[in-house]
C-alpha cells in the first residue's frame, strides 16, 4: 500500500522491531503515552500510569492528547464517565489532525441529570468538513463502570465501536467525491468541559457547580495502529495483529450494527432532509 511506502525498507523494519517492543513493554501505560495539556492540576495520572482522571471545576476543564500521530489505526480506551448529575459537561475523546483541512473522528458523550440518559454522538470530519452527526443513546450506563470505546479507522473505512459492538461505519466514498481521511496523521485528544449553553437538552439543563468536581476516568488503551514520526510511517510488529488495516464488518457484526442504528440511534445527518434540503451528502445515498 502507498502509504507504507519508505525510502528504506530496512529502516522500517528496524523501526517496527523497536515500535513493536515499545508498544510492548508500554502497553496500557497512559503515561508514556499521553501528555496531559490542559487545566494543569484538574487532570491526574494515577496508579504509576495505569488511570488518567480528568476533571472539571468552576474554574477548569482539563484534557490530554497523545505523544505519538497515527495514520490509521484500531484504537481502543476504556472511559469511566462523570457519575452522578453531569448535565452540562461533555466529554470529548477524538482523532485530529491539524491544519485548516483537517481530518477528525469524534466521540462525545453529553451528560445528563441522575438517571438520565448520556447522549454519545460521533462525527467524522475530512478536508475540513464535518455536519455528519451520528447520536446514540448506549444500552447501559456509562457512568456506572469503564466500557471500551473503539475508532477503527483503515483506507478502506471507519468503524466506531462500543465494547466491541460497532455503532457506525463511514466507508470511503472517494470514488464519488466524498473525500476521505487518507493522508494526515492524526493525534488522540480528550478533554472534559463545560458546554451548558448546549449539551444537556440543548441548553436547557445547565451544569450544576455544587456537584463539582465532575470527573471522567480513563484506563486499557490500546493502539494497533500506524505511527508516523519523521514523515515516515510504521505499523505494529506483528503481521498477523495488522488485519485491522483490512478489517471490514463481517454479517455478525453488521446485523449488531443495524440493531444499534435502529434501536439506540437519536439522529443521524442522512435522514436530516430538513437541513439538507437541496439534497443529501452523496455518501448517504449509498446504503
Ligand atoms: C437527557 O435526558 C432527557 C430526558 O430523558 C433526554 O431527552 C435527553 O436526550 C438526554 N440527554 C441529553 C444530553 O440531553
Ligand atoms: C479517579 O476516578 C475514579 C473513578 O473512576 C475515582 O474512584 C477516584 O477517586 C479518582 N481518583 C482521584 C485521585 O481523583
């Protein structure tokens, strides 16, 4: 494939030897894997790197973002969500690249008074372009324990999964124009802050500081993924653990999407005619 093409072979062989005993002797530790960039103090590694806490106060969000760039990936983190009354405050955990065309898949969990329902909604950005929202409502509660959110993300498509069940695909649709993350690297982020003027049903529910402070807990990440340094790019040791970078849904897995896209699915920027009104996005008329 183009994108793995090197100047040297060996150098990307070498490379991967040690990526692949890195990832190794790392695995898991968020430490060596995130740097925290935000609201110094609100956002804490725990456990010699095995928990990351952020939190959010009057005064502070916080947030993190990963040491290395990927291009292309199957990456998986378990979040803990704000327990409790968390209306008002979101939780954002996303892949960005940078730059004015910039390319990004999004989770963001939008919190909710006690009892009720966190809304997930995801997004996939390409060239600078964004307005394809998915929203979900989970089949269980966020807040009660960790569950592991996963971003497939290869040439061929975008698979966004929870707990291994996969919630939406965005396939590239390059061949009728629709363009695709292809080419830029993009960095992990996360961050935990206050969006009261929108979040909880649409603004209505504003967050309420005595709870505070609100805080989202992060532990078991995991990246089988293609990392770029120096412009070269590099995947992970092991060819047989590199299938992701083919994967595609199997009739299992896409009968468990359909499930979810039926049944948990709040809104989805295909069926918005309302907004699209002189016609929707090419990609919608696909499936
Ligand atoms: C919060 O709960 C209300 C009532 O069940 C629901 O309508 C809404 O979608 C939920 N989520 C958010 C983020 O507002
Ligand atoms: C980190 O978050 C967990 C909840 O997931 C909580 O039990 C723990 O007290 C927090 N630790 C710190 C130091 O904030």
């Amino acid at each position: 494939m183009e994108f793995l093409s090197s100047p040297s072979l060996r150098i990307m062989i070498l490379c991967v030897i040690v990526l692949g005993s890195l990832t190794a002797a790392s695995a898991g530790n968020l430490e060596q894997h995130f740097d925290i960039t935000w609201g110094d103090g609100c956002a804490k590694m725990l456990n010699n790197g095995q928990l990351l806490n952020l939190s959010l106060d009057k005064a502070s969000g916080s947030g993190f973002q990963s040491k290395n760039e990927y291009l292309f990936g199957k990456i998986d983190m378990q979040l803990k969500l704000v327990p409790g009354n968390s209306a008002g405050t979101v939780t954002s955990y996303y892949l960005s690249s940078k730059g004015s065309n910039w390319d990004e898949i999004d989770f963001e969990f939008l919190g909710n008074l006690s009892g009720d329902p966190y809304i997930l909604h995801t997004n996939v950005f390409s060239q600078g372009k964004g307005n394809r929202e998915q929203q979900f409502y989970l089949w269980f509660d966020p807040t009660a324990d960790f569950h592991t959110y996963s971003s497939l993300w290869n040439p061929q498509r975008i698979i966004f999964s929870v707990d291994g069940t996969p919630i939406r695909e965005f396939k590239n649709k390059e061949s009728i124009g629709v363009p695709f993350p292809m080419e830029q690297p993009m960095r992990i982020y996360s961050s935990l802050w206050n969006a009261d003027d929108w979040a909880t049903r649409g603004g209505l529910v504003k967050t309420d500081w005595s709870n505070a402070p609100f805080t989202a807990s992060y532990r078991n990440f995991n990246a089988d993924a293609c990392v770029v340094s120096s412009g070269a790019s590099s995947c992970s040791s092991n060819s047989a653990s590199n299938a992701w970078l083919s994967q595609e849904l199997d009739s299992t897995s896409q009968e468990r999407l359909n499930w979810v896209q039926k049944n948990c699915m709040i809104c989805n920027y295909c069926t918005d005619t309302k907004r699209f009104s002189q016609g929707l996005p090419p990609e919608c008329n696909m499936s």
